[in-house]
C-alpha cells in the first residue's frame, strides 16, 4: 500500500488504520524499531516489535517492543524504570522499519549507558565512547553488572 | 564477546577483528545497519549488511548494503549517485545491529526525500511529512516515479 502513496505530496493523509495494516512484517510476525531522543538526535537503541507491541505503544504512548529472547511483550523501562515516551512514530517508505522519536527516562541501555552505540571502530581497534551514567546495579535491584553478565536477558531494559 | 567487555570503561580498546567475528548475525547472515546523518543526527534510513558488505564499507569508505530484494551488493548510490560517506560505524551492546555516521549526498530515499522515515502517525491518520528534494526520475535517469513503482527494487537507492 505504501508503494502506492510514496510520491503524493506533503501533508496527504490516509487512515492509520490502512497504513498500519500494510506494514512489511519479517516470517516472526516482527519488524525493527529505532528509537531516537526526539530533541537531541541521539540513537538510542533498536529493538522489535510485534502488532501487539506497536499498538500497545499507540495505545498508551510508553514504548513496548517484543522481546525476542524472552518470547513476550517488553515494556521498556519494566525492570529498570528507565521508560520511553512516545512522541512520534513514522514507518519507512518501505513499511519494513519504525523510528520512534521518543522522551527517554535516564539511559536506554542496560550498562546504564546513554544508549546502546557505544562500541566504535577506530582503525584496526574497537574503542568503548561512553561511561555508564549509572550503574547497573542500581538499575537492577542488586543484581548487578556481573549478574547482568551471567543470567540477564540480552535485550536493553 | 561483547558482553565480557560491555562494563569496562570509556577508552578501552579491542582488536576490530575479534569484536566483528563476534557480532551476532541473523539466520540469513545479515545485520540491521541504521544511517543516521553524522552533523544533524538526521535518521536517514535502515538497511542490511552481510560481512562482505561491511568489510568492503569498512575498506572504502562508502556505504555498501546488501539489498535482500535483489540478493546482491548494494553499493548505496551505484545507480543515483546519491551516496553515503561513512564517518564512523558503531556496534551495539548486543553486536546485532550497527549504527552508521555518514555523510549523505542528496537524499537518501529513493522518492527523492532527504530520508525514509515520512511517513508519521498522526492520531487515527498517516501523514506524509516531507516532499522529494529531487524529483526521482532525475535520479534514475527517465525511469522516474511510475517506473521506480512498477520495477525498480524495493531497497531504497
């Protein structure tokens, strides 16, 4: 559907409800959300979600993404409080990608890191950019940096 | 890997070729790559890299996807001229999705807009929220709208 609005001008409307329904899902039923802070451009992680997830975050504009290794809903902030505040959503041109512009609690990476980007290539090394602006145990109830190592789940919280 | 070295401090470094052998690549080989605009933080567009596709974008400078529609390299830009200069390539906590800092020359869609994302939820409608920088059949060469609708890959060029 998409395809065949993506050369109407600025401002055309359509019913979300259409739109959405047209969204290019992967074989899991799941599609790739970029979340980005709406005022400072910043990326701060990607993440999946499932139909119920998306409408869940339209619903009540606190973002939920669909933990791949969990098999079930995450609402994102569940365990370390640090939420998302939807304040918009676009679809690509393509209906295969989300970028939500959000209002993110604190940082957005489980390390307590500003966001989850923070392994760069420099030359023929990978340098770590960024210090934890919290410590994980403190995110995590005690559980902790080496216990995130061992037994967390590997999605952000 | 990366999870053995996510709590060490701003300014450690590794080997770029145990960080990237440990990145955790689909079933189909592939990774999610997000372009974001280096200078603006403009979310340009979200596409996939297979290892041949990061190694050559690592080696020239330039962007280079692999198009899943067409199964093969997508030197980004080969066919609009429109390419993506790389300023700095991010891995994230997990090593399954990488963030890309380029420079972008001309729009980044393939409709001609400056990125993929123009379409936004606005209540129970989608909006378009941006109009085409060039019009699409200048970067096509005559093929043009109605052709890049009826034939052209779906991946955005």
């Amino acid at each position: 559907m998409l395809k065949d609005i993506e050369n109407l001008p600025r401002g055309s409307r359509f019913p979300r409800s259409e739109v959405l329904a047209g969204l290019r899902l992967n074989a899991d039923g799941l599609i790739p959300a970029i979340a980005q802070q709406h005022d400072t451009g910043e990326v701060l992680m990607m993440a999946w979600m499932n139909r119920e997830a998306l409408n869940e975050t339209l619903a009540t504009g606190s973002v939920c993404y669909y933990s791949r290794s969990r098999g079930r809903l995450w609402r994102k902030g569940e365990s370390s409080g640090q939420v998302q505040h939807l304040k918009g959503l676009h679809i690509d041109c393509d209906g295969d990608t989300l970028l939500l512009r959000v209002d993110q609690t604190g940082p957005a990476c489980h390390t307590g890191r500003s966001n989850c980007f923070f392994f760069r290539v420099d030359g023929d090394e990978v340098v770590i950019t960024a210090n934890p602006l919290i410590d994980p145990k403190t995110l995590y109830g005690g559980h902790g940096a080496s216990g995130a190592k061992a037994g967390a789940p590997k999605d952000p919280q």
